[in-house]
C-alpha cells in the first residue's frame, strides 16, 4: 500500500525537498509541479506566459479562499528566520494552525458574491404596467417562473397566498409544425388507407395546399398558446442560483406571447410594430430583453428572428433557451458573447421585475410626432397607457436603417458588435438631421420618386394560390407606360419587374428601390411599410374576398398610422370572369368561406393605370392622400374583366340579377 510522508511544520535546515512538501492534504497538482507552485508562494520567479494565458488562467481559476495573516507571514518569511522562529515559537505557530484550521472551515462554506450591478429604473406609471402584467422578485428556470415572493411561502399557521393567473388572449393561436414529409417528396411511407391526409398552411402562413401525411390520429391545425407555469420558490432548488437568487434590477425581461407566429404580416403588425411604439417611448428600453414564449418550447420562426432582434441590443431568445438551467459555478462576468444575453453581459435568469405580455395590446391610432412633442412627458406616458400607437411605417423605417447599416458593416468587414439597435440608430439619425424627438420619418432621407422614371415591382407569392394571372402582359404594358400629367409637366415612365421576397433581407433591399408595389392581399404587402417615403402601394383583392376576414387589414392599419408615408390604394375585383380558384377551391378541400382569399386575378392594365396617374398626381404627399383618397374612400377602384367599374364606392355593384 502506497503510503504519505508527512514532514514537519519545522524541518531541519536543508529539508525543504519536493518529497517533505508531497502531501495530500494540500497537495493540488502533479508532484514535478511542487517546485513552481512554492516559488509562486514565496515570491520567486513564475512560469514564463504571455497576457492571453494569464488572462485565460485567471478566468477560469476558481475563486480562492481568502489566506489567513499567520499563513501569510509564514510564507513570506526567509527560510532562515523559519527556522531560528521553529524553536522559540511553537506556541505562536500552533495558534496559527488553529486559526488556518478555523479559517478553512469557513472557506468551505459558500462566499458572498461579489455585489452585482445595481440600476434604478422607473416602471410606476409606465405603459408596460397597463400592457402587461408585472411580476417581481422571479426566477426562469426550464420553462416555468418561480416565484420569491414571501406572499406564496407557507410560513407558520399562514397559507400561501393564490398564484398570479398570467392572461393569454384567446387570440394567441399557432399550427403545430409536424414533422413531415411534404406530398411527392422521395418518402417510402406506405400510402395506405390509414393516412390521414391534411392541408395546412406552409411556415410562412401561406395556403398553398402542401399535403402533409399523419398516420392513426387526426391532426389538430390550430393550438392555443399557454401561459408558463408558475410555482412558488422551494427550499430544495437544484442549483445554487436558485437557492440564493440575485434578482437583476439592470435586465427587464418582456415576455411576449405571438399570434399566428409563422405568418410574417401577423409577426410584423400584431407583434413587432407595437412591441417598437412601447420600447421606443421608454425610457429603460436598453435594459429590455425580449423573450419570445413559442409553444412547448420550439424555436423562434423565421419571421421572428428576423423582425424582433433589431428592436433589442439584447439577445432575443426563446422561453425555452432563457430559462434552460445554467451550470453550477456559471459566472455571467466573464460571458462574453454578443448580442449580449442581458444588460450586465451574460445569462441571467433571476429578476427584480419581469412583465409578461399575454393579452392583446390595445392599439388605436396615435399622433404626429409634432402633436406628440406638444405634450408633457407625463402625458405622453398616459396617451400610451391608453393605448398602443399604431406605427408599422416607423418600424419599417427603422428596420430598414437598422439593416442597410449592418449591410455596410459587413461591406467593410467591421465588427457589430456595438452597433446601436434599429431604435436608438434611428433617434441618433433624426437627431442629427434636426428631427423632432420620435419622428419615423428623418428630413433629407431620399424620397420615392413620383416624376421620370419609376420603378414599379410586381409581387410574385411563392405559392400556388393569390396570383396575378397576367403578370407578363402587365410587365410588358408597364415597360411601355408614358403618361404626360394634366397642364403639362415632364412626361413619367416606367421600369417594371416581377420580384420575390422570401425573407426580410431581400423586402428590404426592393423597398428600398422602388418606387411602387403592386400585389394581391398577402402578408407580404408588409414589406410595403419598408418603402421610402412618398412611395405607394397597390393592393388587389380576389374575387368576393372584399367582405372577406382581414380583406382591408393592410389599408385600414395604414390609414391609422400618424406616421405612415406610404399611400396604399386598393383595386377590388368584382367580375367572376377574371377569376379562377385557388389550389384549394380546385380541389374541393378546406374551408369554404376562405376560398375567395386564394383565388387568382386577371388585372386590366387600365386599372394599374389609374392608381399610377392618382399617385403621380398626389406626388408622394402622405397628408394630401390621407385628406383627398384615404379619408373619401377614393383611393379604392372596383374592377372587372374590361377594366374600371368605379372609384370611391364602398362595395362592388350588384350582380345584374339582383338588382
């Protein structure tokens, strides 16, 4: 059996060995490093490292525990004075070792942590109290809130106080994303009579009529968003975090509940657009952390990490990857990552305050940014309290700065990660242009032209459905266009294409070149608020879909947007003959009352015509539009096959037999 040699406190001169040193109370590396390690403890020469090594060991070292003074001075003392002092002070050396002992002791109970930032920010009376509901002193942890509250303890004969019952809207409704196979992919599933065969929805919320194939049970389309579970704080929480928790009062987690989540129209609109009106009125927005719920935990879609991260110098996350346990002894100093995880640096998962945003915003029209900076701060605060200004137009500005600036970023290979976010880049460009304080639109900005030559886009959807059925002839007629204004004036023309937009990158770069666009009701008319000011959009309704659900979303939220520069006109088909069904209607499936939405459009070059001689003639003026077209009704035409019925009606004319 291997034994240990045990060598005294004081040893005879010369005995200063690695052997009389090997001991496996103290012992913390390999025997041949016995030597460094002591000429460390008494002040000799050190291994040779550069900076990156030494900073590297120091982090990752674990902290120490702090070093009596006996042991100190014994470690300092020349090895000769030792030995003279062995003899005469055994006494005092013996106190001393008593007093390490002591010390160790409380070196193995759990140190205080250094004391964390510390930051005051006023919630009383701001918006998000009216929003959402607020929570205090929680912790996340693997997708459920804890709570610290002393209210929810069983303290004595007392009960625990009722959990907080967090509100979700009804409305907060997703598609399962199963994991399929899509009809005439290469699959050798047996397509027995057993398969269930079901249509839904692509990712990008389109009706396409992709086939997915279940087996035994019946797919449910539509699912409700849930609420995280709630539980008081335990005595017997797994990690060391939890049990001794330092709530963050610099990061203000907001966790957001979407709608229709892999739709990009509904994920702008209903989400990111009002989630842009709250933070950019906040004044403690860079402490924000947005924290997307996705259903039992799945990843953020598409068209949320692509809309909401530019709103946060934040990481965006998921419930489910801002509450996964962290391991023991993680240290959030040295988390270096960037977008950074919360306002400290890095994961946090206890906080002072959290607001969890289940409901509906109530939205509702808000003001100019001049009648805004007419009012006091306080009343502000209260304009917003009441309700979410709807602003889709500034928010689209914003993203399109935010993101034509990550573009020249990564042109010159520069780092981002200090760049500001879509939000404070957009204030710092209004500022320096002389803007007044939460202006969308900033003077100088080029503007969408309405004179010579104008770029004018055709809307392709990616799908088989909602297609204008003549788009050659369109393009061609378009390319031909000269259209001399009344009273004279330089002649207009045309440069038409068709485009594709399969993610907000290129919606962006298209935005921010044309002039026009034109497309059937689809959420991708969203990139629509993307365009410079002064631009316009036409917009086509399917055969019946004017009385549709949502057939009028897109010019109604424009009209109500104070900030809006786009002017949206709205062409209505109201004769079958230039009509024929979409995917779904062809087939008999789905739901009848949504068939209209899908159908496919013959549009009369007249028809473009007329919108394009309106928007020329209103040159680009958002307030004229709003004044003359929006606010009469004529900025709506109603078509049929041969071209215009009529303009400013509410409604297409009865058929001739009902009349």
């Amino acid at each position: 059996m291997k034994t240990h040699t045990y060598a005294p406190v004081c040893g005879p001169a010369g005995s200063d060995s690695d052997e009389d040193r090997q001991s496996p109370h103290w012992s913390l590396s390999t025997y041949k490093r016995h030597a460094n390690l002591d000429l460390l403890a008494v002040g000799g020469p050190a291994p040779a490292a550069d900076d990156w090594q030494q900073a590297a060991a120091a982090a990752a070292a674990p902290p120490h525990p702090p070093q009596h003074a006996c042991a100190r001075f014994w470690a300092q003392t020349p090895r000769r004075w030792r030995q003279a002092l062995c003899g005469g002070l055994l006494s005092v050396t013996l106190l001393c070792l008593l007093a390490a002992l002591a010390s160790g002791w409380g070196a193995g109970a759990p140190q205080p942590a250094a004391r964390q930032q510390q930051c005051r920010l006023q919630h009383e009376g701001s918006p998000w109290e009216a929003h959402c509901q607020a929570l205090r002193n929680v912790c996340l942890d693997q997708g459920q809130i804890i709570l610290y509250d002393q209210l929810y303890q069983q303290l004595g004969g007392r009960k625990a106080g009722a959990l907080p019952q967090l509100e979700v809207s009804t409305s907060k409704i997703y598609e399962y994303p199963w994991r399929a196979s899509q009809a005439g992919d290469d699959d050798s599933a047996d397509d027995d009579a057993s398969s269930a065969a079901d249509v839904v929805g692509s990712s990008s919320g389109s009706s396409s009529g992709r086939r997915l194939r279940y087996k035994l049970y019946e797919p449910l389309k539509n699912r409700r968003l849930e609420a995280p579970p709630l539980r008081p704080a335990t005595s017997q929480e797994g990690t060391e975090y939890l049990q001794y928790p330092e709530f963050s009062t610099c990061t203000v987690p907001l966790l957001v509940f979407p709608s229709w989540r892999g739709n990009f129209f509904h994920t702008y609109k209903d989400l990111s657009a009002l989630l842009y009106s709250l933070l950019r009125r906040t004044p403690w927005r860079q402490h924000a952390k947005l924290v997307v719920v996705t259903p039992e935990g799945i990843a953020l879609t598409g068209a949320e990490a692509a809309l909401l991260p530019p709103l946060s110098g934040l990481s965006v996350q998921s419930m489910a990857d801002a509450s996964a346990r962290l391991a023991q002894g993680y240290r959030p100093e040295l988390d270096a990552a960037q977008p950074r995880a919360s306002y400290e640096g890095g994961q946090r998962r206890c906080f002072e305050r959290m607001y969890v945003c289940g409901a509906n915003f109530l939205a509702g029209r808000g003001l100019s940014a001049e009648e805004e900076a007419a009012l006091s701060a306080d009343q502000r605060t209260a304009a917003v309290a009441r309700q979410v200004p709807v602003e889709p137009y500034a928010y689209g500005q914003a993203v399109a700065l935010h993101m034509q600036q990550q573009r020249q970023q990564q042109a010159r290979r520069q780092r981002q990660d200090g760049a500001p976010d879509a939000i404070t880049l957009q204030a710092l460009v209004g500022e320096a242009a002389g803007a007044p304080p939460l202006a969308a639109v900033v003077p100088g900005q080029p503007r969408a032209r309405t004179a010579g030559r104008l770029r004018i886009m055709l809307m392709k959807r990616g799908d088989e459905g909602r297609q204008i059925s003549n788009a050659a002839e369109l393009l061609q007629r378009c390319n031909s266009w000269r259209y001399v204004p009344p009273g004279g004036g330089p002649a207009v023309g045309a440069e038409c294409s068709e485009i594709e937009l399969p993610d907000l990158e290129a919606g962006v770069a298209a935005a921010r070149e044309a002039d026009v666009f034109i497309g059937v009701h689809g959420a991708n008319l969203a990139n629509g608020w993307m365009l410079r000011p002064g631009a316009s959009v036409i917009e086509i309704l399917p055969y019946q879909f004017e009385d549709g659900r949502g057939a009028t979303v897109f010019s109604t939220t424009n009209g109500k947007d104070a900030t809006s520069q786009v002017l949206w006109w709205l062409a209505v088909l109201c004769d079958p003959a230039a009509s024929t069904p979409g995917p779904l209607e062809a087939a008999g499936e789905g739901l009848p009352d949504w068939w209209p939405r899908d159908r496919n459009t013959r549009v009369p070059w007249a028809v473009l015509e007329a919108a394009l001689r309106q928007a020329v003639a209103v040159g680009g003026d958002a307030r004229q539009y709003q004044r003359e077209y929006y606010a009469t009704g004529r900025f709506r035409w109603h078509f049929g096959a041969a071209g215009v019925i009529s303009q400013g009606e509410r409604h297409c004319p009865a058929p001739p037999a009902d009349r």
